[in-house]
C-alpha cells in the first residue's frame, strides 16, 4: 500500500470522503487521490515522492507558480508580528488602494476569506442596494457553495431554480433564476417574466466550472446592456478570472466594467482570501456605513493580506507577464488540439490565454448542455494516462488547466510528449 492510500484510507475514517473538497477524492476518474507533501515552481510532489508537472496550480492561484520567493518573503517577515490580531491592520488599506487605483469599476473593496463568502455577499450587497429580491445565474456557473447559489438550471428559461444540494430549502433558492450561457434571449425572458424584481445577474465571465466555456461576441455586453434597462446589478464572478486574464481581470480583457466585482484565489497569492468590490455608491450600503451586514473575524488576516499584496504588486509592476503567459497559453493549447486532431480523437479545446480545457465530445462547446456531452469515461482514460507520465490535472472533465509563469518549455514539451503518446481506448 502506497503512502497516499494509507492516508486516505485513514482520513476516510476522519473526514466526509476522505478530503475537504469534494473534487479531490478523484472519484470520477475512478482513482484514490494522491495526497501531496511539496510543491515548487511549476511542479509538485506526493507523499510517495511521486514528481508531477502540476496543471492546477491550487485550482487557480499560483499564477507565478508555487513557492515564488516574493510571496514567501513576504509572508515570512509577517508571521513573526503574529498570525492574527482580530483589528485593522495597514496591509489591508495597501491592498485596497493598489485594486481600486488599478481597476476602474472597483471603487471601494471589502476582504472576505473565501471566493464563497464574496458571492455571498455581494448577492446580500445587490439585493440591498436594489430592494429587489431576484437574482439571476446561468446554468453551469459556479458561484461558491452558499444555498442561494446551489441551483440546477429548469426546463426552459422561465423555470424558477430548484435546490441542487440537500439541506436547501426550496424557499431559499426560489428567488435564484435560471439562464442558458452564451444565451442572450433566456436572459432577456427571464427580465420580462419578473419586472422590477430581479437584483442583479451573476456570471462567470469565463466560465470555468463546466470546463472552460467562452463568452460568444456580444454575449457579456449584452447582459450589461439588459441589467441597465431593467435596473439590475452586473456582478461579474472573476474569482478565478480576476488577475489571471489580466491584472484587471475579465473586465480589463473584454473592456466591459460590471457593478460589482467578486475576487478569490489570486488575490490570496495561495492564502485563504476572497473580497467583493464596486462601485461607492454601492459600496457604501455595506455595514458599519450601511444597514447590509457582512463580518468575518479573519477577513484582512495579515499573514494572508502580505500574500497577496506580494502577489499582486509583482503582477502590476511586471506588465510584460501578462503578455508572455498569454502567448504561451496560446502556443502550448494549439499543440495539443493539434496531436488530437492528428490522433483523430474527438474533442473540443475551449481556452482563453493560460486557462483552457479538453472536452472529449465532437460537438462544441458553449454552454452547460453542451459540456454534458462530453464522454466522463475517455476523460478518466485521459487523467490516468497523464498522471502515469508525471502530469497532474484536475481530475474531473468539468474543471479547467491552470498554467503559469513558472511553466517552462522543458515542462510544457513534457506535457506534450505525454498528450502525444495517449492512445484511445
């Protein structure tokens, strides 16, 4: 018995399924996870010494890579003042001034712990604001785990959203609706079907939980020009876009400013960090200003804020590593659609600069129903594949590769030559 087996079968014991994020039980590819020990730069380690280039990079935050010296520096000299104070702190005001003097739409920002906790609160922050209690998702988006959000898209675009958990009330997800991504006209019927009530519009401008879906020509501007007709709120989800796409994330790279803003992972520079900004007149409704509460006894921890304001003022002075991950993201997926199209296997590549996925269906990609066609099985044949040759990826077909700036050419033609020696079943 391997070491990450013993683990797990211990921990299965302990812990609901072994982990603490589903995910990681690697069930859908029908394996025992691998349980990790270190991580540096672009590659990571097991508790067997097993070496992997690692392709999730923490789901999303290690956009320099693991162990960037900045970030751990910085973290470093912060733990010696203490781990945790319970009050304001300066790193707190220094990360806020450097987001709201870099992104025009965030005005004023709120830290939160958790990409979770900043949907959660933003939606609180919209509904507040508007006095309208409606909120409208699009069906295979993921806004974090909060009840309101845990909901299956209907039959069709006017059914109201049912609980996609147990222990949901259907009264608390009865006010979350339902659209069809890259669907303007189930959006358009949803405003018609519920004047004067809908809050706001949440989206993944990128989606990145059905596997990465795109947003079609028109698609984001359209939503932002219904939400002013229908006096909504935009909130663009960019927890994992934020940072990522560029230093002012999705709204940077589509040129499309929304109301509020959710943050997580690349924010935290590997530390548990979330945080929901906008506008101030918005804002300014959130308590103690305001009568929308929202508390949290770590939100600022110092330790997590000199992560991330490590992070983030690497990504901001550096304007070439924007450019440079793009180009590499562009390179390194068009390699790999091309050995599978020279392998003749069906699949569909869906990326935007460092952030892409392989959908084994022959049908594109553009919404929920479509990822649904993907075949789970050649995927799972896939992972296992890649991680006998020392890559690690998300070991589900509905989660996106990650790369980094520490994702060299000797890594990436690794990846390839893996990718090439796949034969399907």
């Amino acid at each position: 018995m391997t070491r990450s087996e013993e683990l797990y079968r211990k921990a299965g014991e302990l812990i609901p399924g072994g982990v603490n994020s589903p995910v990681r039980a690697f069930r859908s590819v029908g394996m025992d996870p691998r349980f990790i020990k270190r991580a540096r730069g672009s590659r990571i380690w097991d508790v067997d010494e097993n070496e992997y280039i690692d392709l999730i990079g923490s789901w999303g935050p290690m956009i320099m890579g693991h162990g960037n010296m900045d970030v751990l520096e910085a973290v470093q000299k912060a733990i010696w003042d203490g781990l945790s104070f319970g009050a304001a702190t300066e790193k707190e005001g220094e990360i806020a001034e450097l987001i709201t003097s870099s992104i025009p739409s965030v005005e004023m920002i709120r830290m939160v712990n958790s990409g979770t906790e900043a949907v959660m609160s933003a939606i609180r922050l919209a509904r507040g604001f508007t006095g309208r209690d409606k909120i409208i998702k699009f069906q295979g988006c993921y806004h974090g785990h909060s009840d309101s959000m845990l909901v299956k898209a209907g039959s069709g675009a006017m059914t109201q959203g049912t609980p996609d958990s147990a222990g949901v009330p259907v009264g608390v997800s009865q006010d979350t609706l339902t659209a069809q991504y890259n669907n303007l006209n189930s959006l358009e019927q949803l405003f018609e079907a519920n004047k004067d009530n809908i809050a706001a519009v949440i989206v993944e401008p990128v989606a990145a939980n059905m596997g990465v879906v795109l947003p079609e020509q028109g698609f984001l501007s359209g939503i932002k020009a219904l939400c002013e007709k229908h006096g909504a709120l935009l909130i663009f989800d960019e927890v994992i876009t934020g940072f990522r796409l560029a230093f002012g994330g999705a709204q940077e790279y589509f040129g499309i400013e929304a109301d509020i803003v959710t943050y997580g992972k690349i924010i935290g520079g590997g530390m548990p960090v979330g945080a929901y900004g906008g506008r101030k007149d918005i804002m300014k409704k959130v308590a103690p200003l305001g009568p929308v509460y929202q508390a949290g006894t770590l939100s600022g921890n110092p330790i997590a804020m000199a992560a991330g304001l490590a992070q983030l003022k690497y990504l901001r002075e550096n304007d070439w590593f924007y450019g440079a991950l793009k180009d590499k993201g562009d390179s390194f997926f068009k390699e790999v659609d091309d050995i599978l199209n020279g392998k003749g296997i069906a699949h569909t590549l869906n990326h935007i600069s460092s952030l892409g996925s392989i959908f084994f269906t022959d049908k594109a990609v553009r919404n929920y129903e479509d990822a649904k066609t993907s075949d789970t099985d050649m995927f799972a044949s896939f992972f296992r594949h890649m991680l006998d040759h020392g890559v690690l990826m998300a070991p589900s077909q509905f989660e996106a590769i990650f790369l980094s700036g520490s994702h060299g050419e000797e890594e990436l033609k690794a990846v390839l030559k893996a990718v090439n020696s796949f034969k399907q079943q």
